[in-house]
C-alpha cells in the first residue's frame, strides 16, 4: 500500500529514488566533503512533494525536480528524490549547486550578471540557450520570477540549465 501511494503521488517517476538511496548517490559521486552542502541547509531534500512545504510546493511543476529559492536572503535548493533517477543525481546537483553557488562565488556578480545579459539578448539566436530559457519559462516558480521583474533569479535558472545539459 505505502508503495502504491508512492508511486502515484504527483510527479513521482517509476524507478526515483528514496532519500537514502540520493544520499549514497550523492556520496558516491561526489565525496563526503558535500555533506557540508545538507548540513549548512543549503540544499533541502524531501522524498516526496507533498512533504515539501506548501509555500515552497506551489512553486513546483508537474515535472520540477528541484528549484533554487531565495529564503530569508539565502539561496538553497530543495529536491524531490521520487521524481530523480540514480543516473540524474549527479546532473541535480551539479545544476543546483555549480551554477546557483559556485558560478557567482568564482566569477563575482558584475561577470555573472555580464553573462545573464549575454544570455538574454541570445535566447532567440542560440538553440541551447533558447531550448533552457524556454524550459524555464515553463516552470510556475521562474515564471513568476520573471513576470515580477526578477530577471537575475530567473536568468540565474537558465544558466544552470544550460550547464546541467552541457556536455561533461
């Protein structure tokens, strides 16, 4: 019964993950220095969408299976393990954490917010950059970034994605 409940519930895929499962994926691929990353709330992990809290799953498409949201001034992914495979682990997490952490920690924000421009003026001259930006327009959470004037959060989506689909 409870996994007839799982997989039913909104968004789950058939052969996800449980949490403990994306945890030991996620040691496997990247090491036990990323602990750091749960252990500092900077990624929040939920094994369903209906565990998510609802001023965050609102947020979530059919589809989502993590978003970077700013909270109380800090940024932090929150991922949901039935809607992942084990062989996207890797791509979650490098998309949520590379581009949303470590892209502006290394670059700085005036070069990060250079290359959002960049992004904006060839999302319709480019198919890598439009297939993401359109991909994140489809998302209610970026949308509604988007809509509100927060086109630096929205466009900080955008690279990520381009970065999750880039070849390793």
């Amino acid at each position: 019964e409870e996994l007839e409940k799982v997989m039913h519930s909104e968004g789950a895929v058939p052969g996800a993950l449980d949490k403990p499962q994306f945890f030991d994926r996620v040691l496997r691929d990247f090491g036990p220095s990323v602990r750091g990353l749960f252990k500092r709330g900077l990624v929040d992990v939920y094994h369903d969408i209906s565990e998510v809290p609802e001023y965050l799953r609102k947020h979530f498409g059919p589809d989502t299976r993590a978003l970077s949201v700013l909270e109380d001034g800090k940024r932090k992914a929150v991922i949901v393990t039935n809607r992942i495979h084990a062989g996207e682990v890797r791509q979650v997490i490098l998309h949520e954490v590379g581009e949303h952490y470590g892209l502006r920690g290394m670059l700085g924000e005036p070069v990060c917010k250079q290359i959002q421009n960049l992004v904006e003026n060839i999302k319709n001259k480019d198919m890598i950059v439009k297939n993401a930006y359109d991909e994140v327009m489809n998302t209610p959470y970026y949308k509604n970034l988007y809509e509100a004037g927060k086109k630096d959060e929205f466009l900080s989506e955008v690279l990520a994605k381009i970065g999750e689909n880039a070849p390793n």
